[in-house]
C-alpha cells in the first residue's frame, strides 16, 4: 500500500502540445524578417546620405562660382564708370571751340587756314636705330 501510496500522491503531469503549438504560432521569425529590414533601411539610409553629400558639394561649387562672377562684374562696373567719368569729362572739355581745334589738330590731322601742319614721327626713327643695331651684328657675325 505504501508503494501505491507513493504513486498516487503525484500524479503525472500532462504536457498540452497543442498549447506550445499556439505559442510557436505566435512568436514571429525575427532573425531573418528584421534582417531584411534593417537591411533595407541601411541601404535607404545610405542613399540618402550619399544624396546630401552630392548636395552640399555642388552648392559649394556653385557659390565659388558665383563669388567668382561678383568679382568680376564688380570690377567690370568699376572700369565702366570710370570711362563714364573720363568721357564727360572729354565732353566738357571740348566742347568749347578750343577743344574742338585740339582735337582736329592731333586726331585728324587738320590744321586751320593759317596754320602748316607738320608730322614728326618719332617711333619710325626708334624702330631704323634698332634694325640698323640688329643688322651691324648679323654683319659681324657672318664676317667672323
């Protein structure tokens, strides 16, 4: 009696394998579906990334470029208006008679009614000294 008495204070247990079933059910694949994902949005991610680079680095080009053209429209403009400058101040000056007869004489090669124009031209003289130099040295050296 003891022995049955033993036995039966415990009785075994009974596994419901259909419980564990449902459990397994329940419990997604997280290995590879949150792989794929995190993947997936790595991939986006870097994409993204690559995109904002290429961004940033033609805009920073573009404002080299831009400062680059201000520079020199600035200057441009400078130029301008100090010829704007220098040419009203040709037309003040010469819009009196006196300028006009200036301007004839050295320009135009005028003269007035009394006057003789004579035409000295100094550069001519400047360029026969140089070729005649360049020519007594070619003469020297084939002499030799």
């Amino acid at each position: 009696m003891k022995r049955y008495a033993r036995e039966q204070k415990r009785p075994k247990r009974v596994i419901n394998t259909d419980k564990k079933r449902r459990d397994e059910k329940k419990v997604p694949k997280t290995s590879s579906s949150n792989g794929f994902y995190y993947s997936f949005l790595t991939i986006i991610l870097l994409l993204c990334l690559f995109q904002i680079t290429v961004s940033a680095v033609l805009n920073i080009s573009k404002i080299v470029s831009y400062k680059a053209k201000i520079v020199q429209i600035t200057k441009t403009r400078n130029a301008a208006k100090a010829l704007n400058e220098q040419l009203q101040d040709n037309i003040k000056n010469f819009s009196n008679v006196t300028g006009l007869e200036a301007i004839a004489r050295n320009n135009l090669k005028m003269s007035s009614e009394d006057e003789v124009l004579v035409i000295i031209n100094k550069q001519e003289e400047e360029e026969k000294t140089e070729k005649d130099a360049v020519s007594r040295l070619i003469k020297l050296t084939k002499h030799d």
